[in-house]
C-alpha cells in the first residue's frame, strides 16, 4: 500500500497557501497575498513540511529560497490549482453572457495577431465578461503539450507539430519573403538563386521548433546561411530592413510587413507548403460546455481569415 494519505484526507486549502508560497517566497508576502494571519499561513507550511517532509523555503540570509523539491513543485502546482479552480466553477448551465470566465491560450505571437486578435474580438460581442490570457509558447510547452493542456485551455499551432490530441482545424495560411527594398541582389522576384546566396533571419531553428518553409528550402538542396535566429514573427521585418538578408513570415502578417519602413513582400520561388492553423486541446475538455463554446467560437472567428490576408 502507498504510504501517501488517500486524498479524502488532504486539505485543498493547503494547494492554495502552497502555491502563494512558492510565488511570493516569504510567509509575510504570501499572507498579505492571501489576506491570511502570519500564524495562519505559517500553521499551513508547517503542514506542507510535514506532508512533504522538505522545509520548502530554506533561509538564505536575510531571505529565503526554494528547495529544490520546491522548485520543481512550483512546475506544477499552479495548473494543479487551475484545474480545481476549473473543477468547482464548472455549472450545469452555462450562459456566456453572464461568464467571467478566462480561457488561457497558448501561442505564437502569429497566432495571437490573426487568430487571437479575432477570437478576442468576436468574444467581446458575445461574452463581455470573458477573459483571455493568452501565453507564448516555447519548445520545451510544445514538446510536452500533452501535459501543459491540461492546466490551459488551448495551443493555436499549425498541423505538423502536434501528434494524439484532439484540435480543431482553423484557417489556411500560405508563406512570403521579406526583404529591404534597398537589397540590391534582388529584382521584381526573389530566385532560388538569391535563397542560395543571401543570409537569413529565421524565426526558429532547433528539432523540435522550425517552420515548414524553412525545413522546405532544406529539402531543395539548399542549406541557407542564417545570420540571425529571432523567436518573434512580428520582430522579424526589424532584423531585414536595411540589410541583405531574407526572411520568411505567414501571408497574414504581410501587410504588417509591409508598413515596417524599408521591407518589401515577394512571393516565395518555390511552392511553399500551406499553414494549416489548428486549436489544440485536452481531451478533459472534451464535454466542458465553456470549452466547447470557445472551439465553436474560435473556428467562426476565423472564417475567411485565409481569403482575407491573400
């Protein structure tokens, strides 16, 4: 048998004292945070110790730090917490325009810009109390998706990334290149020769984080010479004007390209793969009635996105 007391006997209480802990690092913060006594919170990590038998701050001079079990607490906790939130605030009834609900969304600043921006919108029409919180995504949130879901509502990424979660499919995006206007290398049209020859900016290069018109150009025989790796779509027409280099950015942030001073969109010289945006999602929130409308509503926002930005 385990030797963990069976969950009937923990307080959840304790999850809430944990997590302001493990964010302010000092009882007195975490009290204030909590509108909690001083010997009330300490009363609720003396328990913690106990249960996870770790001091969890341990004095360092005149402050304290996290123990290293703290440290990898704190990965979880706070989705731990989120997910109760989600558990107890969930009604057999759900009327969006009397929701306060906020749905936490993972992304690219790409995907906020386009589908973000129209899903925000079209929620404040419907629902003016609903919230977003949308949050960059990294490698290390897509590499463990599966995990991450299930504290968050939602990935907008396109398809080719993601495999064994349910996602439902958005809208259809295409590439273009981006140069100065002043790049004497180049004419009315960028040639695969000018992509063989010039440096680039890419957005992401790593084994896990590329873009399919990157990994594309590779599987023509070339191996582009990059200069620059920035993690931003929307900071890349920054690290191209004024400069000889290349650029690759969705066709739905070409007109944002365009009014950055001194960068010129052209059509890629190879038949790029299109971006088939998709929402990806936890199966948890499969019959979550809130959840479903945030899909239902997220795929009328960006009906047309494609034919919009062509």
């Amino acid at each position: 048998m385990s030797d963990q007391p069976p969950l009937s006997r923990l307080d959840l209480n304790l999850l809430v004292s944990l997590d302001a802990l493990l964010t302010e690092r000092s009882v007195t913060r975490a009290a204030d945070r909590l509108h909690l006594s001083q010997p009330a919170l300490s009363a609720s990590l003396a328990r913690l110790r106990t249960h996870f038998n770790d001091p969890i701050l341990a004095r360092t001079g005149n402050s304290y730090e996290l123990t290293p079990l703290a440290s990898r607490l704190s990965e979880h906790t706070a989705a731990a917490l989120d997910a109760a939130r989600r558990v107890f605030e969930s009604q057999a009834e759900w009327d969006p325009r009397q929701s306060t609900r906020e749905f936490a969304i993972f992304g690219s600043d790409y995907s906020f810009s386009t589908t973000g921006r129209r899903l925000a919108s079209l929620a404040a029409e419907r629902a003016p109390g609903v919230r977003f919180r949308f949050m960059l995504h990294n490698p290390q949130i897509v590499e463990d998706a599966v995990n991450r879901l299930r504290g968050a509502d939602a990935l907008l990424m396109p398809h080719g990334f993601l495999t064994d979660l349910p996602f439902t499919d958005l809208w259809t995006d295409s590439w273009v290149v981006i140069a100065a206007e002043d790049n004497p290398a180049i004419g009315e049209v960028v040639t695969l020769e000018n992509v063989a020859r010039l440096p680039w900016v890419f957005t992401y290069q790593s084994r896990s984080a590329f873009t399919s018109a990157t990994r594309q150009i590779q599987q023509l025989g070339i191996e582009p010479r990059v200069e620059a790796v920035v993690e931003s779509f929307l900071a890349l027409p920054m690290f191209i004007a004024g400069t000889d280099r290349l650029g690759l950015v969705q066709a739905g942030l070409a007109e944002y390209a365009r009014n950055t001073v001194g960068v010129r969109v052209y059509e890629p010289p190879f038949d790029a793969i299109p971006i088939h945006n998709a929402m990806w999602w936890h199966p948890v929130h499969r019959r979550d009635p809130e959840h479903e409308w945030l899909r239902t509503l997220a795929a009328e926002a960006t009906t047309g996105l494609g034919e919009a930005t062509a």
